[in-house]
C-alpha cells in the first residue's frame, strides 16, 4: 500500500479520468442551456405575433375579449408544436394577456383575459388606444442535466405592442414641381440626359436646361420622356413616392374613411410676378380620385421666363394654411372628422427664387423657416422631406472628376450648407427627412404617414 500510495505513472490519465465526468456534465448544460435561450426567442417571436393580432386596426372596432381571443388564438396556433415546448396558455400562472384600452370620453379600462371562448365585455366605444401585454412563463426539455434530475429549464417574456384607432388626419401635401425636380434622379440617369442632349441637341446637359434655346430641337424633360432615353428626373420619384403613400393610407384605413389629402404644386411658373403654387387637388377623402390626379403629376409648365416663381416657398407656406380649416393647438385632436388633425407635408430641395438679376438671371436663397411658424401656432404639424440638392458634376462621362457645373457653383453651392438647418427649422420636432434619392425619398414619406396614422407598432 505504501508503494502505491507513492506511485506516481499516468496520474494525468487517472486525473482526466476523473474530471471527464464534470466536464461532461458542464457541457451537457451549455447545450441545454443554449436551447432553452433558442426555444425562448422564439416562443418571445410568437408572444410578439400575439400582441399585435390584438391590436390591428380591424381589431380596435372589436371588443376587448375579442381581441384577447385573437391573441390567445394566434399565441395558441404558432407556438404548438415547437420542440422541447411546456407552456399551456389556458393556465394563468403559464400565460396571461392584459389589455388595456383608452377613450376619448369614458375611464381607462384594464382587463387580464381570461379563456378562450370568452367575448361578452363590451364598453360600446372604440378606443383611441390600445395596449396589449403578453406574458409567457413555461419550461424547455433538458437532455444532460436530466440525468442530474434537472428536467427542465425555465423560460419567460414579455411582449408589449400598442396602436392608436385610425384617427381622422387631413394630410396637405405641398409638392416641389419646379424645373430643379427636373434634375436626373440618380447618376446613372444624369450620364443618360447628358449624352442624349448632346446627340439630339449638339451640347450634353444636365441641369439648368430646362427651356430649350431657339436653335435647339428639344427640352432636357422633352428629351429625358423619349422611349430610347428613358431617364428618370426626380418629379418622377417624387410622383411615384406620393402615389404610393397614398396607397398606404387606403390599406391602412380599411373600410373606414378617416383620411383625406390635398395636393397643392410649387414651381407653378406663371410669369415674373405669378403666384408660384396652386391647388392641384382639393381636400378630399376620395383617395382613388387623389391617386389618379397624382399620377399626372410632372414638372410645373416652364413659360420661358428665367427664375421667377419657380421656387416660390414663402408663398407656398402662406397660400396652403386658409385651405386648412384649422382651429387651434389641442382642439383637432382626430376624434372626429370636424376635428381631424392636420398635417401640412412639404416635399422641397429648399432653395427658393427670388427677385434679382442674379446669376443666370436666377437669384435664389434658403427658405425662410419662420414662414412654418403659423401653421404651429394652429397645432398643425409641419413634416418636411428635404430632397438633397446634390452637387452636379461638369462632366458625368468621367467618374473621378470633382468639377462642378457652373449654375450649381453659382446658384446653389454658396447656400447649400444653409438649406438642412432651415428646413429641420420649419418641420415639427421629429417629422424632418432628408432623402437624396429614390428608396430614401420613399421611405421619407411613409414614415411621415406612419408617423401621422400611428399603426400598430411593438413596444421595446
């Protein structure tokens, strides 16, 4: 005994021998563990699909317990199946929905659902808003530490989504047409405008060319509309942006009728001392006849005069509030149509014309953002989407070229750094976009609207 107590040959294997089992173990849990954390993201994901089935805008027309029923149901439907899954949702220590509803004139109700099947509270009045909470607490089958008696781990989450009842929105949109929107909308189309003006023209072009000289054939929007060029100006993004916003606010509102647009055009050139923007579409809730009259919409006409007009911003601000109807800050608060909110959406590059015998016949500034100020003091929110004013290259056949067309340097470049700052000045905090092309000035505008309709969102 005394000798093997003093044996000391293969005690490393003797010692792996030993801590094999542990670690054995200890990696057996890791894997548990990582698939109780995988199982419990998706049953979070399932919890998240439940939370807003409760408060689609469909739903918000339904009573509380209906709602808690379609979340149960959705709940119920999607997380049955998964693997390794103990969670029973008839069982309130397991699930619960609490759904908590506000309106315009009665208290605040909260409910905890209770089973399915359940659909009888009803308060007689749709909310203003809605939120539901879903509580998930269940367990996740181990397959190592079972052996240690440990079957199961335990997992849990909560998701939140909250949305408000299609309130009654006025949306006014104030749309620049003016002959900068005939700008190419990307690179690529600019290269395009440009070879094509020089091969129908005799001189590439691709800024400022909007009225053709005697001895050319062509406008620049004449030619960039021909079949075999075929480039895309940015009246054209702005168009199809519109339609499209549009097209959401008529999904989103469902068999309801709460939303109404006006369209109004800047750039509307009608001489030295014309008005530079008119009523394209009156206030209406017909959105079939507003999207029909948008997808007309293109360059406001060119006359020939030079430069003014054809940004007239200051104008525009004040010629679109007595269409408006506003009353005063808190009182359209959307409950009603006579009480819809009101929102004046502008679409601009921001620079505007004014009188002078500037450069190129053109005199132009930064928008003055105290002309927004009134349409605040009515409590009407101001959204603006700033389409860049991207610096023109002399020459777009050369890519690495820094050169710059003389009208941007002149017009343009002495102001540019100016025009964000006043435009995110106009806008209501919180609504200013800055977009440079086509996704991006899209996107602007459905997140103006989203902002406005206030859709169904998840709670973080």
């Amino acid at each position: 005994m005394a000798r093997l107590w003093r044996e000391r040959r293969a005690n490393v294997m003797m010692i792996t021998a030993f801590a094999l089992i542990p670690l054995t173990f200890a990696t057996g849990m890791g894997v548990d563990y990582s698939q109780a954390m995988r199982l419990q993201t998706k049953v979070a994901s399932v919890a998240d699909a439940a939370s807003l089935a409760a408060v689609t805008q469909p739903m918000m027309q339904k009573p509380m317990l209906t709602a808690c029923d379609a979340a149960r149901r959705t709940f119920i439907g999607q997380a049955t199946g998964l693997y390794g899954l103990h969670l029973d949702p008839l069982v309130a220590s397991q699930f619960t929905i609490t759904i908590t509803d506000t309106f315009a004139s009665l208290p605040t109700v909260t409910v905890t659902c209770p089973t399915v099947g359940l659909t009888l509270l009803d308060v007689g009045a749709i909310p203003l808003t809605r939120v539901v909470k879903v509580d998930f607490r269940g367990t996740s089958d181990n397959s190592f530490a079972r052996i240690l008696g440990m079957a199961t781990l335990p997992i849990a989450g909560t998701a939140t989504a909250k949305t408000v009842k299609a309130p009654y929105i006025d949306i006014h949109l104030a749309l620049d047409t003016s002959q900068s929107m005939g700008l190419a909308a990307t690179d690529a189309d600019a290269l395009k405008l440009w070879n094509a003006t020089k091969a129908k023209n005799g001189r590439g072009c691709q800024f400022g060319c909007h009225a053709r000289d005697p001895n050319e054939l062509y406008s620049m929007e004449e030619i960039a509309r021909m079949p075999d060029v075929n480039a895309r100006l940015r009246v054209d993004v702005l168009r199809d942006a519109t339609t499209d916003m549009i097209d959401t606010a008529v999904a989103s509102q469902g068999s309801n009728s709460n939303y109404q647009f006006a369209v109004y055009r800047i750039g509307k050139n009608a001489g030295r001392y014309g008005i530079g923007v008119d009523r394209y579409v009156p206030l209406t809730g017909n959105l079939a006849t507003v999207r029909s009259t948008v997808q007309s919409l293109d360059l406001s006409a060119n006359d020939g005069s030079v430069g003014f007009g054809d940004t007239d911003l200051p104008t525009a601000t004040s010629f679109v509030l007595p269409f408006m109807n506003a009353t005063s800050a808190g009182v359209d608060d959307g409950t009603t149509q006579p009480r819809a909110r009101k929102f004046i959406f502008i679409v601009t590059d921001g620079v505007t014309d004014i009188e002078g015998n500037c450069t190129f016949g053109h005199c132009t500034k930064v928008m003055d953002p105290a002309t927004c100020d009134a349409y605040k003091q009515k409590g009407i929110t101001v959204g603006v989407v700033y389409t860049t004013y991207i610096p023109t290259k002399a020459d777009p056949t050369s890519m690495s070229s820094t050169d710059l067309r003389e009208e941007y340097i002149k017009l343009v470049q002495p102001i540019a750094s100016g025009i964000a700052p006043a435009l995110q000045q106009c806008a209501s905090p919180g609504w200013y976009f800055e977009a440079s092309d086509g996704p991006t000035i899209h996107t602007a505008m459905q997140k103006l609207f989203a902002q406005a309709s206030k859709t169904a969102a998840l709670i973080h």
